[in-house]
C-alpha cells in the first residue's frame, strides 16, 4: 500500500473566510499554498502524518445545492466541552442545520459560515485520543463495500462494520477515524468535500492508479494542466489522488 489518505479537500466561495473559521474551530495554523488556496494544519504538523487529516480549502465558484455527502465531527471530552465548543464555534460564524437528526440526538449539527454541514459531537471514548476531528464521514448506500474500498485503497483497518454504519482507523491507531454512515440520499451532483490520497513515494502513482481502478475505482475527466488526478469510488464519490512529492 503506497496511498496516504492526507486531507480533507473544502470547495468555498471565500477560502480566506472558510479557512479562518476552521483554524479557529480546531486550533491550527493557516497557510497560503497558492492563490485561492489555503492549507490547514495541527501547530507544529510535519505533512503527512497519519496523525491528522489536514484541511485544503479551495476556491469555487460553484453553489452549495444540497446536503455534503462529506462532512466532520468533531470530538469532545465531556458535555461541558461539548457545550463550550458549541458557543465557540457559532461566535466563530456557525449556525445550527436541520439535516434530519431530529430533537434526541445527543450530537449537535452546525454549519460553517458556507453551510458546509459538521457535527459536534456528545463525548466518546472512542475518540478520546483522535485530535480535534473525531472523523471524517461519508454518507452511503453500502457502508460494507465502502469499507471494502477504503479499506484496501489506504491501508486502513475497519474497526466496525455493519449493514447501517462502517468505521476504519488508519493501520498505526492514530488520528480520525474515516466512517460511512448508510442514508436514502442519493449523490446528485459533484462533491463539494472531497478526500485528497498522497502516493508514497510520487514515483508510485502509476501503479496505486491501476491498484484502484482494480478495486473499483473509476475515472473523471477533468481539464489538462493539473498536478493530480481525479477518480470516484464505487458509489461515485470524487477523491484527488496528488502529484505533490514529498
């Protein structure tokens, strides 16, 4: 396995708003790789490090319509934290979303100041030593096969599987976990949240390209000129694999 699953991609209309609020919302640090395009990461981080899933916030023309099929939660350590981070976030900009949770959930659903839908969730012991993102989750039709792909395209272990709801964490126990959650939703247009892969080492590429399209990967045209390259899962969500070097 030569694939690193390094971050999460955020299309905005205003990166350098977005990016703020999310390096508030975590405590890290903001970059400029490039114009319109911003690099979130952990005080100290050495990219890439299974011990984060960082944050590229990207800008995009293109409207928020429906629900992100990719979103964060956000992890607490006890229902004072749970309740701080909250009022913290919506001082920062974030508003409460209906998404459908209904009024019992023990989780609170916030949106960023684009609408990009995140949950702060009630403390977990299973997230007690995640960082600040508990996990990175994808909503799905098939939470099994999703494991499957995922699971062999990064090297991550599936943790818990089951008809409604996966989970995985990378093979060295550290950083967020990555789940799929089942819902009736079916992906209507492009992702606005995507999942970014890195070959280890570059010279890899290649090969980890036909290892996923062998696991069910398929492509996605996408205009010349771009450093990466653009591929969906089986259920046709995009991800990135980078052409960056390490």
């Amino acid at each position: 396995m030569a694939l690193q699953l390094v971050q999460v991609n955020m299309k905005a209309h205003d990166p350098e708003r977005v990016g703020r609020f999310w390096a508030e919302a975590l405590g890290w640090e903001v970059s400029v790789e490039g114009p319109g395009v911003l690099n979130l990461e952990p005080v100290g981080f050495d990219w890439p490090d299974p011990s984060a899933v960082c944050i590229d916030v990207v800008a995009s023309s293109e409207p928020k319509t429906v629900k992100n099929r990719i979103h964060l939660d956000l992890a607490s350590t006890s229902r004072a934290h749970q309740e701080e981070t909250v009022a913290r976030l919506r001082e920062l900009g974030a508003e409460p979303v209906d998404v459908g949770q209904g009024g019992d959930v023990p989780w609170t659903v916030l949106a960023d100041p684009e609408g990009n839908e995140f949950c702060v969730l009630d403390p977990r012991e299973v997230y007690r030593d995640t960082g600040p993102i508990a996990a990175v989750v994808v909503d799905c039709a098939d939470p099994r096969a999703m494991a499957r792909f995922w699971g062999e395209a990064v090297g991550w272990t599936v943790r818990e599987v089951a008809d409604d709801h996966a989970s995985l964490r990378s093979a060295q126990g550290v950083g967020p976990y990555l789940e799929f959650v089942r819902t009736p939703d079916a992906k209507t247009v492009w992702n606005r949240v995507h999942i970014d892969l890195l070959p280890r080492p570059a010279t890899e590429r290649p090969a980890e390209l036909d290892r996923l399209k062998a696991l069910g990967a398929t492509e996605i045209d996408l205009d010349a000129g771009v450093p990466w390259v653009v591929r969906a899962d089986p259920e046709g969500n995009e991800f990135c694999v980078l052409g960056r070097a390490v």
